[in-house]
C-alpha cells in the first residue's frame, strides 16, 4: 500500500504544501498541492504557535479535500538567519588488505567525518558530501564499488538554531500531524531551480523573500557556502514597485564577501524577486556576471499549477527526499546483519 505524505513551507506569508506518496518501487509521485495566508511566521521563525497550527491545519485539509487522502507525515521546508556552514573532514579504513566500497561503508565515512563539535544550541540540519579520496586520491564524486584501503570525504555540515526545528516540530503535533523531518528550503529549491548546465559550474541562487533571503553558493551542483539574510522585497522594493537600490547594494555588499564568490559565473534571481525585472538587471549590473529569474522546472510528464514558483521549495524537497531515500543502504534486517558481519569478518581476517 502506498504511503501518502505532505511537505509544508511556511514564513512567507503563507504555507504552501504538497502532498506526495512514496511507492512501493521506491518512488515519490506527487499528488496535489495547496496555499493559505498565515502571519503566523517571521523571518522563517514561528511568531503564533496557536495560528501556525491552525494554518497547518488548514492547508492539509485543502489537500486532504482535493484527494480524499490524509497524510500523516509531514516535512518541514525549514530556513533562518542562524543558518550556518561547518567543513569538516573523515577517513574510515575499509581493510588492510583493500576492498569495495559499498552505501554502508560511505554513510559510516560521512557519519565520522561530521562528528564535530557544534554550538549546543544548534543542530545538524544537512550533511553535504563535497568530495570523496580513496587511499588519499582526491577527486572521486561517487566511490561505491572503487577499490581501497582507505576512504574520506569532506563535508559541510548546515546547522540551524534548534528553537527552530523544535516549534516547528510543535507546531505541526499540534495541527495533529507527525513531524518526520526538515531540510533547508533553500537548498529544497535549487532542486528545481538550478539546471543541468547550473550544475556544471559555479552557480548563486539567490531567493529573495517577503521579509528574508537566502544566498546559496552551488560548485558542480554541491551547496559549497550560504547565508540567510533579515532582509527581504518588505525592505528592497517599495509598494509601487520601485527598486530601493540603496538598500540592496548594503545586501549585496554582504554577499560578495562569501569566500566562494570570486568563482561565481552566474546568479539566480528566485522567490518574489524573480518577479522584478529591475531586480535582476540591477544585479547583473552590480556583480558584474549574468543574473536570471529562477523557474521552477517541471519533471517529465508533470503537470504543475500556474503559480509554480510558490512551490519550488515544497517539490525540491520531494526530490531532496527521493535523492536521499536512493543512498539508503539496500539491506535490512536479517540481511542487513548477516552482511555487516561478513564485511567485519573480511575486514578482520583478509
């Protein structure tokens, strides 16, 4: 039986959700999607626990009205100014002897190599892979089933304040749904928004939003820095429409002081700004590189609401999700047993 599950994005305004569900086959297949206005987010923080859970509510149950299917799960598209990137490095050794390299042998490298020491207020959010070495030999994008002794990979750790996940999570029990994860909307939407040629250089995403945005630095389609700004179109663009370009030049200067920025070769322009042409062409003029408005792209045979953009988080994160569900380890239970300790045994005796 399929399993039906809803991804919300809230702190805009509004919260905006998709339901999906996962097949059997391992797939995610989306099902409908639904947005309601809500003040009860600020700067991605909850401001009205009581009104947040009634906007949780009601968009469910708009999808709930449009499927007759209720979802139990819920993710949360989550962002904030506490946002943060941490590098890190790890090495497991495979055997003395060498071996392959399987799923297990890289989520335990990774794993490893993220046990660093974070602020107490903060949590892990996201554990990005940057790059894999086996045997010291840099460069490898993908080492299952390479040969070695040793295996590393470099890693950037996204940490957010924990206040945050911890009334989200709160807000969606009280909604009486089951809070079964997070992931930062901002890397949720470069899923969508970033093309096959975006992911062959050094490519900016930068997501302006009613009261907030995030700035996301991709290398070869790895999140390689971000920040996340209190400053939104509230503040750059004025109720006529006209660009406050004082203010965005002081958000702009903050933002070529990422250390990756001199590799950038193009900026994205996405959320509400990509709605104003005098945004991006003030941009490109600024950064001096090519500046695009952000479309959120459609998969093969999707149909999409008009008003695709409001959920480019909420789709990227059914991607997020359907990339992160593929790396899992194909062996469970009794097999999944039976094959650590062969691996252990190998590693011991050969």
């Amino acid at each position: 039986m399929d399993k039906y599950f809803a991804v919300i994005d809230a702190g805009r305004g509004e919260i905006a959700a998709v339901m999906a569900r996962w097949r059997k086959n391992g797939d995610c297949v989306f099902e409908a999607f639904a947005r309601v206005k809500s003040d009860a987010f600020s700067k991605g923080m909850v401001s009205d626990i009581v009104e947040a859970a009634g906007s949780i509510t009601e968009v469910l149950n708009k999808i709930t009205e449009k499927t007759g299917k209720k979802a139990q799960d819920i993710y949360a598209a989550v962002t904030s100014s506490s946002i943060e990137l941490i590098s890190s490095s790890g090495v497991v050794l495979l055997s003395k002897y060498g071996r392959e390299v399987s799923e297990t042998d890289i989520a335990r490298c990774i794993n490893i190599a993220s046990t660093v020491k974070i602020p107490l207020d903060k949590e892990p959010l996201h554990k990005i892979a940057k790059e894999f070495s086996i045997d010291n030999e840099k460069g490898v994008k993908d080492p299952l089933n390479l040969e070695g002794v040793k295996l590393g990979v470099d890693v950037n750790i996204l940490t957010i304040n924990s206040s945050v996940l911890k009334n989200m999570s709160k807000c969606v029990a009280q909604a009486g749904f089951v809070p079964a994860g997070f992931m930062f909307s901002g890397l949720a939407s470069s899923y969508r928004v970033l093309s096959d040629e975006d992911r062959n250089t050094v490519t900016a995403i930068f997501n302006i939003h009613k009261d907030l945005s995030e700035i996301m630095v991709f290398d070869q389609g790895i999140l390689s820095n971000c920040r996340v700004f209190s400053q939104g179109t509230d503040e750059v663009v004025s109720k006529s429409g006209i660009i406050d370009k004082e203010t965005l030049e002081k958000l702009y200067s903050k933002i070529v002081k990422l250390s990756e920025w001199g590799s950038v070769r193009k900026i994205i322009i996405a959320g509400e700004g990509a709605a104003f042409d005098e945004l991006i062409e003030f941009s490109e003029q600024f950064f001096n590189i090519p500046a695009f408005a952000g479309i959120c792209r459609a998969k093969h045979f999707e149909e999409l609401p008009p008003e695709r953009t409001g959920y480019s988080s909420g789709l990227g994160a059914l991607d997020y999700l359907l990339h992160e569900n593929s790396k899992k380890p194909i062996y469970t239970g009794i097999i999944k047993k039976i094959f650590s300790k062969i691996l252990k045994f190998i590693d011991k005796y050969f």
